[in-house]
C-alpha cells in the first residue's frame, strides 16, 4: 500500500533535511517533485493541484522559514494537508434507529461487493451487534450462494430469496425476516454491472426509496486508481452515497484513490480492505494513512490489532509457562497463530515507525508468509511427547517429521534452533523478573 509514493517522499524529504536551511526556492523545487510523486501515484490532478498549493502557502510564510527545524516543519505541514485531504478524521458508520437499521452496498460488477458485505457482518458481530445478510443480487451466477456460504462461516443469519423474487422483494422480504429475529443491522448486497447504467441505476434507487437506508455504502476497487474515484463521483450524483469502503489496498502500491475520493465526491471513505480474509478490514483513519504514506509508520492500528487477538486467560497461561521454564513446542506454534491472526508480517512490520525505511537500507526482506504455514506442519507432525520435549528429537525423528511435514531435514533443524533461542531468552528474561522485577513487567530489553 503505497509503496512507490512512500519511497519517493522518503527521498524528496532526506535531501531536504541535508539542507540546514531552507529556502523558497529550495521548498518549490521540493514540492514540485511531491506534485510529481502524487500525479505518478495516480492521484487526481486537479486535487495535486490544490493540495500543493496548500502546502506552499503554508511552508513560504513565517511556519517553516523560521523553525529550528524547516525540513520537518515542512513534513509536518504535508502530514497535516494530507490528512486534510483524506478527511481530517474519521467517519463511522451510523447505526441509530430503531433496529434492523439497514446498510445498503452498492457498487460496480467485481468490486468485492459480496466479501465486503461478510466482512463487516463480522466486524460488527465483534462489537456485539447482531447483523443479518440479505443477498440482493440475482444476476451474478452463484452470488447468493456465496454471501450464505461466507454468513454460514460467520455464524452470521442470512435471507434465503426464492427462485422468483425480484431484488427489490427479497430487500422489503429481507427486513421483515430480521425484524422477526429480533437482528441489529442488515447489509444488503446489491448487484453490479461491468460499468454504470440506467438499469442498474433505476434498480437501485427502488431498493433505496422504499428500504430507505440509513447509509449507502459504495464499494470501489482501489486497483482501478482514478477509475474508482471517477465510479465514486457517478454513483454519488446519480444515487446519492454516505461513504466509501476502498477494496484491494493491499494489492494498490500507488493509492491515489485513497487520496482523491473524499475531495472529488466530499464522501468520507469509511472502511478499507486489505486482503482477502473475512479480518481483513481496517476503519480508515486519515491521519494514521497520512503517517503511513509519509513513512512514520501506524502504532495505533498495530496496538489495536494486537488488542483485537489477546486472549488474557491465554497470555496468563503462557506467563505462568515462562516462569516455570515449560514453555513447549505447541505454545511456540500457538504464539505464531496469535501473530498471524494480526495480518501479514509485512503489513505488520509496516506499521512501526521507521522499521520499513531500515529494512529497504539493509537490501529489503522478503516476507514469506508461506513459512509460518511450513513451521505450523513440522510441530503439527510430531508427536505429543516431542512437542512437550524437543530434546528427545533425534536424527531419525527429524527425518520423520521433515516426510510427514512435507519439508525438510534443515527446515525442522532451523525450527528446533529457533524454538531453542527463543527458550534461553524467556528464560532470562523470567530470571530478571525473579531477581529485582516483581513489582511489574520485566522490560523488554536489558
């Protein structure tokens, strides 16, 4: 997600740090490379246009000239614009009314309408809602099928629309179905077309006139760049829309519709996806996507997630394990599920500040996710007596778990380090603790 604009400001900014002292002309010579960067990262040109001429109003007068520290007064002031661009804060979803308060997803053929829909069926089962799915779609083959089979993996209830129905009465037969089951919400998935027509469009603005909902979502592709906000813009003026839920970010190294919706269609975006997962979907901050862009990473979102997957009972287990030295080969492999259930390490290692910039000096790393996978098969083939004792792990054993793993000799022999390093290093850490650190946490680091 922004990977080319991000190098390309980091750039811009370190060779005006290497000036001591800023001047007018070296200012417009950056900021005219930052209008580079944001039209090369597809962001609409008219919003450059006046994003960059915010920004030199502001770092030409007496806020940059004169600070200790122009190069970063100057980030501060595109931080700031940019986060301005993108809608100043965030934007929730309204959910007052009286119950099932209905969510309506539009949006063109493609888009990731359907999984959207799941996906935040889950997000509000998280925060205790009730949501109900109704699949409005009857065009696209296997459409239905598919919300149900994702409502099915969710524990989330869904409609089930006759052969017959048309969209428009499976919506009105919908609702009447969640009012009986007592449902919170319902998110309706429309259908799409390849591109925006009158059909479409009337069918549409009939669901909406008499569900009347108390928000309609649109679903854009982030992949399709200024296509997106262009589908924003239509949708908008011929429909009428609340917000928009970004797809594919994880997919997008430019993001210039993430930069140009709100200012082309003064819709806030609301939510965005970042992978294919029923998890993958983050609330759209604007100030902490400004801190990512601009390389200062997201500790917020990263604390959240991490939030989000602690299990206290678990983590007061594993505590105990430390302390006592027991800390197994299945503690090891469940620690790694907790991690992945954060996202990908990528996106991750992302979020902490100035950790990608370090990496990109040091050659850049290449993440693969597909090692996790291989480390979970060679604890799941050993035994229970070999998970609880790696000692007992011989030769032959090694040779044994590497077939049934479907890995090899060195790959189980790397594992068994690891797990080793990791060992000695809770175990100093709890020897820490026993000696001086009793009245709270051992630190991190010694």
């Amino acid at each position: 997600m922004f990977e080319n604009l991000s190098a390309k400001l980091d750039t811009i900014f370190k060779r005006m740090k290497g000036h001591g002292k800023l001047t007018e002309g070296n200012i417009q010579e950056a900021l005219k490379e930052v209008r580079i960067a944001l039209l090369e990262a597809d962001v609409n040109f008219k919003v450059v246009k006046d994003f960059i001429q915010s920004v030199q109003e502001r770092a030409i007068g007496q806020e940059v000239m004169s600070s200790l520290t122009p190069a970063q007064q100057l980030i501060k002031i595109v931080k700031e614009e940019m986060t301005y661009l993108m809608g100043d804060e965030e934007q929730k979803i309204h959910l007052s009314g009286s119950p099932p308060v209905p969510i309506m997803l539009v949006g063109l053929h493609g888009c990731g309408k359907t999984t959207t829909a799941a996906k935040l069926a889950r997000y509000f089962q998280e925060r205790k809602s009730r949501p109900y799915l109704i699949p409005a779609d009857v065009y696209r083959p296997a459409a239905i099928e598919q919300l149900q089979k994702l409502g099915e993996e969710l524990r989330v209830n869904f409609y089930r629309p006759e052969p017959s129905q048309t969209p428009l009465d499976i919506c009105l037969k919908g609702r009447d179905s969640a009012l009986k089951g007592g449902y919170d919400l319902i998110l309706i998935d429309t259908a799409g077309r390849l591109h925006i027509d009158e059909a479409l469009m009337l069918e549409l603005r009939e669901i909406k006139n008499h569900i009347k909902p108390k928000e309609v979502l649109l679903i854009a592709d982030a992949m399709t760049g200024q296509d997106a906000v262009n589908i924003a813009k239509n949708f908008n003026e011929r429909l009428g829309i609340d917000g928009v839920i970004l797809t594919k970010m994880d997919g997008d190294a430019r993001g210039g519709a993430a930069l140009s919706i709100k200012s082309v269609t003064q819709k806030p975006i609301k939510f965005i996806g970042v992978g294919e997962k029923l998890d993958a979907l983050e609330v759209f901050y604007p100030d902490r996507m400004a801190s990512r862009i601009l390389g200062m990473g997201d500790v917020l979102t990263l604390i959240e997630k991490a939030e989000a997957s602690f299990d206290e009972k678990k983590a007061k287990e594993l505590e105990k394990k430390i302390r006592k030295d027991s800390f197994t080969l299945e503690d090891f492999r469940d620690q790694l599920q907790e991690v992945r259930k954060m996202g990908s390490l990528e996106s991750i290692l992302g979020m902490i500040p100035g950790l990608p910039k370090k990496m990109k000096a040091m050659g850049g790393l290449d993440f693969d996710e597909k090692q996790l996978v291989r480390v979970e098969a060679i604890i799941n083939s050993m035994t229970l007596k070999e998970r609880a004792n790696f000692t007992i792990i011989n030769g032959s054993r090694r040779l044994r778990i590497a077939k049934g793993s479907g890995t090899t000799v060195q790959e189980v022999n790397q594992l068994l380090k690891q797990y080793a390093q990791a060992r000695k290093m809770m175990k100093r850490f709890a020897q820490m603790d026993k000696k001086g650190f009793r009245g709270g946490r051992a630190p991190l680091f010694s």
